[in-house]
C-alpha cells in the first residue's frame, strides 16, 4: 500500500482550513498550500471576481483544474469548501494524501461567515449557508478518513491543529517518508 504523505483538511467555508492548515504545517515541519490562494494566483484575481464574472460553474471548473495540476508531498493543503463537489479533485487529492474534515457546527460558521456574497463561496442562487451545510456535510463526511469536530462555541485554531496532529499521529502518517 503507498503510504499517504499529504494532509488534506476538508470543511465548509468558515471551518478553518487555512489557519488550522498554516499551524499544523509549522508544527509537524511540513509544507502548506491554500488551494483559495493558489486558484487566485493562476487566476490573477479573488475568487469573488470568478464567481462574479464568470459564475459557479466556471468556477468550480477553475478550482478543478487548479487541483489536478498539484502535485505536492509532505505538505498540509487547506481545499476551498467547494473542492469536495468534485470527484475527480477529491480522486487526485486522495492518491497522495489522508482527508481530515474539520466539523464545526452550522451555528458557529453562521456566526464566522458575516457576508458569503463578498466571500469567494462558491453558492448558487438562492442558496443559504445552512442549504450548502446540508449537501456538503454528507460528502466531506465520506471522503473523510479522519474527522476532527469542533466545538459549538468554536475551538482555537491551535486546539483544533492539534488534535489533528494527533489524529494524523495515530492513523502512522510519516510525511517524511518517501
């Protein structure tokens, strides 16, 4: 069996992916990729502009290509809550690297995410955090090899890290080894 070399943080936008993601590659001595940052350096512009200018679908094809062209070992990668929506992103992510969805309840991303019209979340028309909650907590769920759940009133970002470092511990993940 190739051993998993990659730690792949999977949830919802306002979970804390890319905070959580900085401080446990810094912790375990690895490398961090925000995939919202590299998307926006491809791009050369915010992910609002993309869905504003281009739509949701266009988008989601943006952030998939942006996936399939990565190609990292050893290193944390914070996904855009949109990324799970893809099967073949979340095929590519999985042949190098270990999911870890970070659960934080509906309540406390509702009390984060203030404006998801200005925020680069990839939403249709119509849509709510609470709609996006419901169809994406089941997939980030099954993609899931290790799930770190928050707290209802938010956990530190440098809890959260680590309890994913000791999760990552447990599951023998060596990102060091090649």
């Amino acid at each position: 069996m190739e051993e998993k070399k990659n730690i792949v943080l999977i949830g919802m936008p306002g979970s804390g992916k890319s905070t959580i993601g900085v401080i446990l590659a810094k912790a375990l001595g690895m490398g961090f990729v925000d995939i919202d940052l590299l998307i926006c350096q491809r791009e050369g512009c915010t992910l609002q502009e993309i869905l504003d200018e281009r739509g949701l679908d266009a988008f989601l094809q943006v952030e998939e290509d942006t996936v399939l062209e990565m190609d990292q070992r050893g290193t944390v990668i914070a996904t855009g809550g949109s990324v799970p929506m893809r099967r073949a992103s979340m095929e590519h992510l999985a042949r190098s690297g270990v999911f870890v969805y970070i659960d934080v309840p509906l309540e406390e991303l509702e009390r984060r995410i203030h404006d998801m019209a200005t925020r680069g979340i990839a939403f249709g028309p119509g849509q709510t955090l609470a709609d996006i909650y419901a169809v994406r907590t089941p997939i980030y769920r099954r993609w899931a090899d290790a799930t770190v759940t928050v707290a209802p009133s938010g956990g530190a970002a440098s809890e959260v890290a680590a309890a994913v470092a000791e999760i990552i511990e447990k599951l023998g993940l060596d990102a060091a080894a090649e």
